[in-house]
C-alpha cells in the first residue's frame, strides 16, 4: 500500500525544485528587502542600495541586488520621484525579479541628491584661481570685486572641477559675461563679473618737480589696478632712476615713460672743449654750449675765441665733437 505514494510525492515536488536552483532555494527563506518611501544619495546613479536595505542570504546576493541600477540621480539639492512601476521594471530588466517579486514597493519613493549651496564669495576665489593661472604673472593679482546675475549654485557633495568660460579680454579688467559649467555638462551657471588686475607700478613717494632728477628714496612700488593707469605706466624703477622728470608730479602717483628722460650731458651756458679730429691732427678750443643736450645729440655751440656758433656732438659733459 505504500509504493504509489513513493512515486507521487517526487513528482508533485518536482515543479518546486526545478523552478528554484539549489543556491536560490537555500538563500530565499532568508532575502528580505525593505524598501523607504525616501532615499538620499550623492552619486550620479541611483541603486537598489540607496532605495532599499537589502538583508539575509548570502553576502554575494545582497551586493549584486544592491547594486542593481534604477534611474539616474536628481541634480544636487534636487528630488526625484520613482514610481512602483519603474522600480519593478529595472528589477526585472536586472534577471533578479523572481527574488522580490512578492515585496512590497511603495507607490512613489522621493530620491534627493545631496548637495550643498555655492557661494559668491567662493564662486569669486574659483574664479580668481582660474584667471590667475590664465594670466601667469605672479607681478600681477587678480581680484573678482562683484557678481551679478545667476541661480543659485547647488553643487554635489563631493569636490567639483568646473570648466570655465570668461571674455578674450580679460586681461584688461572691467564687466564681463563669465559661466561655470559642472563636469557633467548638464547645468551651466552664468554670471556678470567685475574683474581687476593689480600690477606692480612705480609711483612718487612725495611730490617730484620737473627737471627733477630721480633717486631711490623718490620712487615707490605699489600694486594698482592696471585698468586705471596709463598704457606708458612704468613698472620697474630702474627705468627711472638717474632719468629726471618731464613734468611735476605729486606723491602717490603712478610715473608714465612720457613722464622721466635721459637727463642733458650739457646744458645752455655750460663751458665746453670744442674737439676737431681729423685724420692725423687734433684740435681743441673752448667753447660755450647754446642748448640742453644728451649723448650724441647735436646742440649750437659757440667759439670763445671766434665767436663762430658752430654744430657739434655732445661726446661727454664737457667735450662736444666739432664736425670739419
């Protein structure tokens, strides 16, 4: 009476065994997947992981079905809503539906993606960085005095590395259109800048008179803003000491090339030696200088003894070369 039942029973288990591998069969007593109605992330895809808490079997099985891929992250200090009908469908199209298809998945899960707000004065110094680089002067410092315009910067929680775009003529300080553009490329920042690029300049320490010649403890290196001084300006005071000044000039300003010359050799009055040479005879005289003159520039000279104004080249401060 026994033996019909020996082949019943296998047959009606049959079904059973062949729809559950042996692994899955030890393993799905014990999976469980709890799922939140809200979630948190911070990276650019969202996981089964980050919607669910993912318990039981074994630690293979719960970190291949965290990993399972459901929609792409919201932008930072964004939400994004996942309906029941999309979560199940990622977790079909993974192969891993037969393991929680008798869950329960919310109607709606709210993801947010972390992030944190940006702000002016940091969007400035990552200007200022870029700008400096750009420049590659260390004489000169760049300076992002006011933003204007734009949306609120969210960004990811992570460091971001911004791609930015700023006017060919930067360089010459002033308004200009600015934008940062996240790593991704999906959202761009746009903004109005005021830039200022300080330089190293020379300017007077006290008021300097014309004709005045220049010495060390009458000049001064200050950092000014380059988009209000003269294109001439000068920016290193070797190229004005020993020269002297052109016109006067009070203290604190800024001294221009056109403002310093070479300073004369020889000057209206001065007594000179009046020099011939040619060939194989020299000859000298005295002779009495009628204009300012530099090295190697002609001034009228006249002969004491003659009283013959003749040209010559001023050769030092007391020697002016007499053409024959």
């Amino acid at each position: 009476m026994r033996k019909p039942w020996t082949v019943i029973v296998p047959l009606l288990l049959w079904p059973l065994l062949t729809w559950l591998s042996p692994g899955e069969a030890a393993a799905r007593p014990n999976l469980r997947v709890d799922f939140k109605t809200r979630a948190s992330v911070q990276k650019d895809v969202i996981l089964l992981g980050d919607i669910a808490a993912v318990r039981g079997s074994t630690q293979s099985e719960v970190e291949k079905l965290s990993r399972v891929k459901i929609e792409a992250s919201p932008l930072p200090g964004e939400v994004r809503v996942l309906g029941r009908d999309l979560v199940a469908s990622r977790v079909a199209r993974s192969g891993l539906s037969t393991r929680i298809a008798n869950l329960q998945i919310p109607e709606e899960i709210e993801v947010e993606r972390q992030g944190r707000i940006v702000g002016r004065d940091e969007i400035a110094r990552i200007l200022e960085d870029h700008l400096q680089k750009l420049i590659g002067d260390a004489k000169k410092t760049v300076r992002v005095r006011e933003l204007q315009g734009g949306e609120r910067v969210i960004v990811a929680a992570d460091p971001v590395s911004w791609e930015i775009k700023v006017s060919e003529r930067f360089q010459q300080g002033g308004s200009m259109p600015v934008s940062l553009r996240s790593p991704d490329g999906e959202r761009e920042f746009r903004f109005s800048a005021r830039v200022e690029i300080y330089s190293e300049v020379v300017a007077a320490t006290h008021y300097l008179g014309r004709h005045q010649v220049l010495e060390g403890k009458d000049l001064q290196v200050v950092s000014r803003n380059v988009a209000l001084q003269p294109p001439d300006v000068l920016t290193d005071p070797k190229d004005a000491l020993g020269k002297r000044m052109t016109l006067s000039l009070n203290g604190q300003e800024a001294l221009r090339k056109s403002a310093v010359e070479v300073p004369p050799l020889v000057k209206k009055g001065d007594r000179v030696t009046l020099l011939v040479e040619k060939n194989h005879f020299r000859i000298t005289a005295v002779g009495e200088v009628k204009e300012d003159g530099r090295e190697g520039e002609r001034v009228r000279v006249v002969n004491i003894s003659s009283r013959k104004e003749i040209h010559g080249r001023v050769i030092d401060a007391h020697t002016v070369q007499v053409e024959f």
